[in-house]
C-alpha cells in the first residue's frame, strides 16, 4: 500500500490535458515514427538528392519558423485548446499528400504544409507546462518523453517489415497512409483537452490571427525584456544545437547506408535501440532533475551528446548501436532538465510568446542549416555536417555551466 500510495503521488500530474496528451502522443507517435525511418531514402527514389533533401529541409523549417510567432501570440491572448484541436485535425492532409507524392516535389509541398499545421505548438508546450505543478516539472517532461518513445519503440520494426513486404517506395506510402487515420483519431482526443488561460478566448479566426501578425512579432521579441537572462542563454543553446542538429540529422540514414554499407533492416534496429534508450532514460532523467535541481543534468545532456558523432562516423554497426544508446540518453536528460527549468523560468501568461520567439529563430536557423547540411553533404564532404555537429556541444557545454542559473522561485 506504501509502494502504490508512492506512486500515487509520483504520476499525480498524469490526469486531465496531460492524460489526454500522453493518450493522443501513443497514436500520433507510433505512426509518424514509421515513415519517418526510410523518410531519407523515400526522397532520394523519388528522384532527390542529398542537396534536395537540404531545399526540403530548408522550405519545411522556415515554414514552422513563420508560424511561431502568431502561434504563441494567440495562445497567450485566445488560449491553448483551440489551436490544438483544430491543427492537429489539419495535419492528416499533408501526410495525404506524402503518401500519393509522384516526385520529390510534392515531398516538399506536403512537408511545407505539415510544418505550417504545427502552428499549434507554442500552444502545446503552454498548456503542458500550464498543467502540470513546479515541484514535478522534471518527472512530468520526462512522463511526456516517456510516452512519445514508448510509442514509437515498434515503430522501425513496421517499417523494416513494409520494406521487405512492399519495397522502400509502397512500403512507406502504406506507412503515410496509417500516419492519416491515426492522426484523426488523437485529434478526436484532443477534443476532450481543458482550457488552461484563463483570460483567454476559446477561439479566434485564422483570418484574424494572421491579421495580428506584426503585433505578434512585436510582442515576441518584448518578452525577452521581461525574462531572466539564464533564460535567452538556454535559448541560445537549443539554438546552436538546433542548427547544427538540422546540418546532420536527415543525413544519418544516407551516411549509414552509403558510406557504413549498413543494411536498411539493420538500420530499423538501430532506430530502436534509439528509441529504447530514450525510453529507460526518461524516468530516471526527471526524476534526477526534480531530486538535484535542472542545471546538471543538462551540462551531462551535452557531454554525452558529444560523443555522438565521433562513435557514429568511426563506423562499424557496434559503435552506431553505441553511439545512439549515448545520444538517446542526452536527449533523455535535455528534454527533462531544459523544459521544466524553461517553465521555471517564464511566467505563465508569457509562455506562449517565448516558446514562440524562441522556436522562430530556432527554426530560422534550422532551415538554414538544412540547405547547408544537404551543400556540404554533397559538394564537400558527407563528413563535415556531422564534425559541425561535435563542435557546436562545446560552446553549449561552457554556456550551461557559467551562464545558466536555476532560478530562487519557481514560475507556477
């Protein structure tokens, strides 16, 4: 009974929106995760490249870059559920297009539009940290980790056996196509979310929200003025990490297969050794960072991150299984420890607003790192995007232990 009472009190947090949340993450999770493990190689046998992956790269980031702005504006003054609810019903039409695209092309159009539909996101990180208390900020982040990965644990193995069943082009347009019907499912939960402004309207014209634009930019950056400086240095390092996050990442799957010459099966394995770390990882990450405090756990989040790319471009299958059982528990340790002590940091009726300026510039930086990625990848070097990526965890290392302060009292 004290064990069950323990527990009780642990998982508190998990009821109401964020109950909702975890049960709408099991669905769009999974699905998602499917295609996305041969995404690389879908745009190159329709007819891309690896700089063409870059120009996607390039055209779907800075569409989520221009809808950060408004989306954490109308947040902030309309409230969060409406935006959830209406975008993430939104987002089965452009995985349609992903699963019937004839050419490279229409991956671009389709991966543009989804990323206009996540305008709902400064939305979503508000009312998660809008639900849950301070003291279990860590526990609760890790809780949402936990899910998305547990979700998706299978994910690869569906998608290694659609490949050898259909072949890389029907097997992931089957996979797009379960991606629509399991998206419309959560955006059904997602109707059972609760407001969390209070001040807030439950709903508001896109027409009106695009129409407040520049009073959302204005807004955006003024935050800033409002927010402790440990703050804009987190910011900076999710940015620069970003950056160079978007320079390598689409390419992890090209470099494997065409310079490692692993095996496209071996690869769904690896992707779910990933994401199991993640998931072992995720429990203990919180609750290490609600016990300690946010700031170490974060420092050690870079440290493992950078042994990442130097085990993945050694080489061997080993050190790959290696290096994503390192970089799974990094990103156990950063999505813990970074969000709660960014919702400890900002003040409830700014959250929208600072998510949203921060993700535009982060975004901004992440398409421009996707053209260069693909440039360097091709015209260079497939080695450069992926050392780029190394570096950039020094100067984030250095800034979270000097810079970076844990504030005397937490935001609610």
């Amino acid at each position: 009974m004290r064990l069950y009472s323990r527990l009780k009190d642990e998982f508190s947090f998990l009821r109401g929106n964020m109950l909702v949340l975890a049960t709408s993450w099991l669905l769009m999770n999974f699905s998602a995760a499917v295609p996305a493990t041969y995404y690389s190689l879908y745009v190159l046998g329709l007819g891309g490249t690896p700089f063409i992956i870059g120009i996607i790269e390039f055209a779907s980031f800075l569409a989520l870059a221009f809808v950060q702005f408004p989306g954490g504006y109308v947040a902030d003054k309309h409230g969060r559920r409406w935006l959830i609810v209406t975008f993430t019903f939104g987002l089965a039409l452009p995985y349609l297009v992903l699963a019937v695209a004839p050419s490279w092309h229409f991956i671009l159009i389709g991966v543009t539009l989804l990323n206009l539909f996540l305008v709902y996101q400064p939305a979503l990180s508000a009312i998660m940290a809008d639900s849950i208390p301070p003291e279990q900020r860590g526990m609760g982040f890790s809780i949402a980790m936990f899910v998305n990965n547990a979700a998706s644990i299978l994910s690869p193995a569906v998608a290694g056996f659609l490949f050898v069943q259909y072949g890389l082009i029907s097997g992931v347009r089957i996979a797009y196509l379960m991606v629509v019907a399991f998206y419309l499912c959560a955006a059904f939960v997602r109707t059972r979310l609760t407001e969390t402004l209070q001040s807030g309207h439950n709903e508001v014209s896109l027409s009106r929200a695009l129409s407040e634009y520049p009073k959302a930019v204005k807004e955006g950056i003024s935050v800033w003025r409002l927010l402790p400086r440990s703050m804009f240095f987190m910011f900076l390092t999710n940015a620069l990490s970003s950056f160079t996050w978007a320079m390598s990442y689409p390419y992890l799957l090209v470099y494997a297969t065409e310079v490692l010459h692993i095996k496209e099966v071996d690869w769904a394995i690896v992707m779910m050794v990933y994401t199991g770390s993640m998931i072992f990882a995720a429990l203990p990450s919180g609750k290490l960072t609600d016990k300690i405090g946010r700031k170490k756990p974060l420092f050690t989040s870079w440290v493992f991150l950078a042994f990442f790319p130097i085990l993945f471009l050694l080489g061997d299958l080993p050190l790959v299984f290696a290096a994503f059982l390192l970089f799974g528990t990094s990103n156990a340790l950063f999505v813990a420890s970074y969000q709660a002590l960014e919702a400890d940091l900002v003040p409830r009726e700014l959250r929208g607003k600072e998510v949203g300026c921060s993700q535009f510039i982060t975004y901004l930086l992440m398409s421009i790192g996707g053209l260069a990625g693909g440039f360097f990848y091709q015209f260079f070097s497939p080695t450069v995007p992926f050392i780029i990526a190394f570096l950039s965890t020094i100067p984030c290392a250095v800034i979270t232990l000097f810079l970076i302060r844990e504030p005397h009292k937490r935001e609610t």
